[in-house]
C-alpha cells in the first residue's frame, strides 16, 4: 500500500508517504494516555454453539463476559464502543454543547448517542441551540434522533463527503470522529496499512471542513506507519496524542489518535 499526502500550507511543505520505519511503543507519558484496569468477574459459558467456528465461540464467550457489552445493554447505548468516547471526552472534553460533529464510520450508533447527548445536555433537541451531529457508515443504521444518518455511504467517495457539506450548509465542523476499520483481512501489516490510509482520508476532508481550533479523534491498530500519520497531524494541530481508553481490550492493538486545536493553516 502507498498513501501519500502534501501539505502545503504556510511555507510548510512536506510529504507523507508509506516508507517502511520500525515501529516502537511510546514510552512518553506526554504523548499517550494509556488506562489499565482489574476486574474479577465470574465467567458465563455460552449455549448452543455447537457446529458454531472456534473463532464464533470465542467472540461470543467474550461477548458474554464482557462488562462493557452489559453496561451498555442497561444503558441503552447501541454497542460497547459507546463508552471508549465517552472516557475519551471526560479526559480531553471534545464534545462541547452546541458543536457540530462528524461521526464516520459510525454504525450502529453508539458513539452518535454519545456525542448527541453531550452537545445538547443545556438545550432541547429543537432549539436553536442544539447542535448539529452527522454520523456516516457503509452500512445502513437505525435513525437516531437528533442525527443527520448518512447509510449505506462511503465516507471516503466525493458523492458521500459532498452530502455532508449540504448538511452543514455552510457550517465549519467542530470535531470529526472516526471509528472506521476495514474489513479485517487476519494480515496484521496490511489492515494497520489500511485503517492508516481512512485516517489520511479524515484528515484530508478534515482541512477542509473543521473550524479553527478544531478535533479529530481517529481509531488507527498500531503499525509502522502510525509516526507519519503522527507527524501529518502535528502540521495541523497544536496537540497530537495517543489515547488508549480502558474500554479498549487490552488484548487489542486499536488506539486513538487524538489530534485537538486546528491551526486553520492556509493551503496554497
């Protein structure tokens, strides 16, 4: 896989290409929020899952084990997924009321709820106020309310990103979320290379769209590629930093790229 993107903006001009570094994990504090947790539950064994694959068996042992997947059934959230946002946002506060929210990659839904209900908690969905929360999935969802759903979408085609521009009418974005993932091939080196080229493909919408002072909170598996997408982001951000939430399994190599304050630099 070859990506590439240039920036050119303010005297700065640089290119980010897809030249194969070693990957080494951060050990500053400064640039990674990394939470662990130990929890002692006592285990349920599924049923019926006799025929069922060694990796179905396993996803639904997980799965029924898994005091995130409970919490969100009692709470009312789509999916897990919904409180990696919201330990990231009582860390870092990117969602702020009134703001205007991208959401890509955003089926079933979790992380929409989320984001709707922190950027109207001081004010009705129909007020003038409310904020504005667009979320964007290949595949089609459940309308939520007080989202502008776009299913059935690519994120990544013009004809997708040129739906979202008519919906903010003019608006500039405040955050842009990004949970997206390719399908998972099992090769390690070529998914990292992929979910790598979405976030490029967020930041590069994002340039466009963000307002100054702007977020971009993307969902990136570590690899080898992750420094450029780093140095990328640090061209246009105050601040970058890895973020691992609690939620996240540990026995996952997903993290976050957290990249806060736009510098609204001028393309040339």
């Amino acid at each position: 896989m070859a990506f590439s993107m240039t920036l050119r903006c303010n005297g700065i001009s640089g290119l980010l290409t897809s030249s194969v570094c070693r990957f080494s994990p951060y050990n500053n504090s400064q640039n990674k929020c990394k939470f662990s947790v130990t929890e002692n539950v006592s285990k349920t064994v599924p049923k019926n899952i006799k025929g069922k694959s060694k990796g179905s068996q396993e996803w639904l042992r997980r799965q029924l084990n898994d005091p995130y997947v409970k919490k969100a059934q009692s709470e009312n959230y789509r999916c897990r997924s919904a409180y990696k946002l919201l330990e990231i946002d009582k860390r870092f506060n990117i969602l702020k009321p009134g703001n205007t929210v991208i959401d890509c990659g955003a089926a079933p839904g979790s992380w929409c709820q989320v984001a709707v209900e922190k950027i109207n908690k001081n004010s009705d969905l129909s007020s003038v106020n409310a904020g504005t929360v667009i979320g964007v999935d290949l595949q089609h969802f459940v309308d939520i309310e007080g989202v502008h759903v776009i299913g059935g979408a690519d994120f990544t085609e013009k004809d997708t990103q040129s739906k979202i521009m008519e919906i903010l009418n003019g608006k500039k974005a405040d955050v842009i979320l990004s949970d997206m993932a390719p399908k998972a091939s099992g090769i390690k080196s070529m998914d990292h290379e992929l979910i790598i080229e979405l976030c490029v493909k967020v930041l590069k919408f994002g340039i466009e769209v963000l307002k100054p002072a702007g977020t971009i909170l993307c969902k990136i598996w570590m690899g080898y590629n992750q420094k450029q997408l780093e140095d990328a982001m640090k061209h246009l951000f105050e601040s970058v930093q890895v973020v691992k939430p609690l939620s996240s399994r540990t026995d996952s190599a997903e993290i976050f790229l957290l990249a806060q304050n736009f510098k609204k630099l001028k393309l040339k």
